[in-house]
C-alpha cells in the first residue's frame, strides 16, 4: 500500500546516548522514546558524515558523499539540479508520485538555495544566512520550526512527504527555561542535555500536530 503521509524528522547533533531508546536511564527523551516503543528501531546505525549538509545530501540522496558530492558544510558546493545529475532526492521521486512535498529547517546552514536540498519540495521553509563573519549559523528553535509545520498540516490535503529538521541540540546551548540549564552552562553537558530535552518536546508539538491533522505518528 502507499503510504498516506510520510514524515522525516532529523535533529542535528543528537548523542544517541541522550536516547532512552539506546539505554539512557536520565529520562531526556520520553516523546522520541514514545515512538520508539511504538515503531521499530535500529540498533546498528551510523550517520555518513558527523556534519549537517553531507549527512542530510545522503539522507534525501540515498547515497554517500562521494557520489552526491556534498562532502563538508560548505556554501560553495550545492547539489546540481536534476537535469544535472543522474539521481534524484526522496522529495523529487515522491512529488513525482503525486505527494505534496514540503520541508521545514531551523539553521541556515541547510538554506535551500546555498546546498540545493529544497530540490524536489513544493515548500521549503528555511533560515536566512547568518550575517558575514557570524561565530554560529544563524537558528530558528525548535518550537518556531514545528508550529511552522504544524500550519502547512493543517491545510495539506491528500498524501504529503514532511521534513522537518531540529538544531537546538547545536552549541550554543541556550534552551528556554523550563527545559534549558542556563547562560553559565551555554557550553558543557548540562546546556546540551537542556537542549536535548527541549527538541524532544518540539518532536512531541509535531507528534500533536500530525493527529490534530488526523494522522497517526505510529
């Protein structure tokens, strides 16, 4: 059968050990723990690349940096468009199908026209560049991310493909209270287990979403 909806979740720079799904006992994670429970999870899994644009070129490439040619997170290589390449990404192949499409991103790093991930997206919802000479990219949390998302599911209408992509667990960790440790833990563990818990709430809004718009997350 095809499936109705297809969402894909990404969240950057997110330990596998912060998981209670992969054996975390500090309760961090209850609303992915949720849908773990619920769905299937792999044990034995490993990103392409420990950077955001490569990593996410493979997850809507299906393949290795190597041969889809995003290899670090620099503006200066971007996917080709299809005419260009002998491949296409989940979101060109769903559309094609009939699938509305639709992508919503919380760091600049991921802006559609510098890496060419918006191809195949009817919708692609992104952060603007952060200014010349910025420390950091430029971010949108979580929250803002999903009720972003949770606007376009109210309005969709047949069978859609969603991205949507959290950076909150990114340094500088600054999660807004109650679920962030403070400015003085900005950089060490306390402020990232902050942000881990503050993503998995913004996971949970989206589980919401997703049946306020009359589809089941499992």
């Amino acid at each position: 059968r095809s499936p109705r909806a297809i969402v894909l979740v990404t969240v950057d720079t997110l330990r596998a050990d912060r998981l209670g799904a992969y054996g975390s006992a500090a309760g961090l994670t209850p609303e992915l723990d949720a849908l773990a429970r619920d769905g299937v999870v792999f044990e034995s899994a490993w990103t392409t690349a420990p950077l955001t644009v490569p990593a996410h070129a493979s997850a809507l490439t299906g393949l290795l940096p190597p041969l889809h040619g995003l290899r670090t997170n620099s503006p200066d290589r971007r996917l080709p468009d299809a005419t260009a390449r002998p491949y296409s990404t989940v979101a060109e192949v769903l559309r094609a199908r009939g699938f509305a499409t639709a992508a919503f991103v919380s760091a600049s790093v991921l802006n559609g026209s510098r890496t060419g991930l918006d191809a195949g997206f009817d919708v692609y919802d992104d952060v603007a560049p952060a200014a010349p000479g910025a420390l950091h990219d430029a971010e949108r949390r979580g929250d803002e991310t999903v009720a972003a998302a949770a606007r376009w599911l109210a309005g969709a209408d047949g069978r859609f493909f969603l991205w949507v992509h959290l950076f909150d667990p990114h340094a500088p960790y600054d999660a807004p209270p109650p679920w962030g440790a403070g400015a003085a833990h900005a950089a060490d563990a306390r402020g990232y287990d902050g942000e881990v818990r503050f993503a998995d709430h913004a996971v949970g809004r989206l589980v919401a979403a997703l049946g306020a718009a009359g589809h089941d997350a499992a």
